[in-house]
C-alpha cells in the first residue's frame, strides 16, 4: 500500500522538508525535497501539497520542533502529526544528501562534520538515484 509522508526538519533560521512516498515494492519514492528560511515555512506546506496529498507530517524533536509543530498544527487541518526524536539525524541527513546530489566521491571528498549543503534553497539537485541509499547508513536505507 503506497503511502505519501511530508517530513520536516526545524531550525532557528530554515528547515527542510522532504515529501516523500512508499511504494509497494517497500522502495521510497522522494516527490519533492527544499531548504527554506524558516519565515517560508507555511508556504512550503502548501507547495508539498500541491505536488502530492499527504496524510501525515512528521517532525523532528530539535531546535525550534514545539512552534514549528503549532504553525504546522494550525496549517494542516486533518493532516496527523508525528514528533520524533531526531538525535544524530543531521550527520545522517548531510550524508544522505551529499550522496544523493554527488555519489560516493562525492560523500568521501569531506569529512562529515565538514559537510553542508547550500541553503537556503527552494530548488533542489537532481537524484542520482531514487533507492540508493547512503554510505554506510544503515539506519535510514532508502529500500
């Protein structure tokens, strides 16, 4: 049963958002994907929107994740809200992108703590490939 989930990562001054479905084959499907500055927030839900419905929002327990959760809340009439913990998700989301947006080399070129995308973006690069997952992620595989 594919299922369509917009995830949100808070911040002081951006956040990014990720629209992201399941298929069937249990492979994820990423819809649409931005950095925003944080005032851009609440537009960005609506942007989400309009690529695909989603039924479910889930945000990261970090920085700024109580306001951001009341804007989203007052947003999303009908839309569930999922908080969750996000230690450690930013290593692993900055490892994700760089693999995604460059490759292996791409994610080897740095070291991890070195490693920021460019924000804030409304665009995104293209994947390279949809069910590839990150280097030595074993946490957050994309199939």
């Amino acid at each position: 049963m594919e299922k369509t989930v917009l995830a949100i990562d808070p911040g002081t001054a951006k956040c990014g958002l990720a629209l992201v479905r399941r298929l069937e084959s249990r492979h994820l499907e990423i819809l649409w994907r931005a950095i925003v500055p944080r005032e851009q927030l609440v537009e960005s839900l609506d942007t989400a929107r309009d690529v695909a419905r989603y039924e479910l929002a889930i945000i990261g327990s970090g920085t700024e994740s109580k306001q951001v959760t009341a804007e989203v809340r007052a947003h999303l009439v009908g839309v569930a809200l999922l908080v969750v913990d996000e230690k450690d998700t930013t290593m692993h989301a900055r490892e994700r992108y760089w693999f995604t947006t460059r490759g292996a080399a791409g994610v080897a070129s740095f070291p991890p703590r070195s490693r920021f995308p460019p924000s804030p973006s409304t665009t995104s690069p293209p994947i390279s490939s949809p069910n590839a997952s990150c280097r030595n992620c074993t946490r957050h595989p994309m199939t």
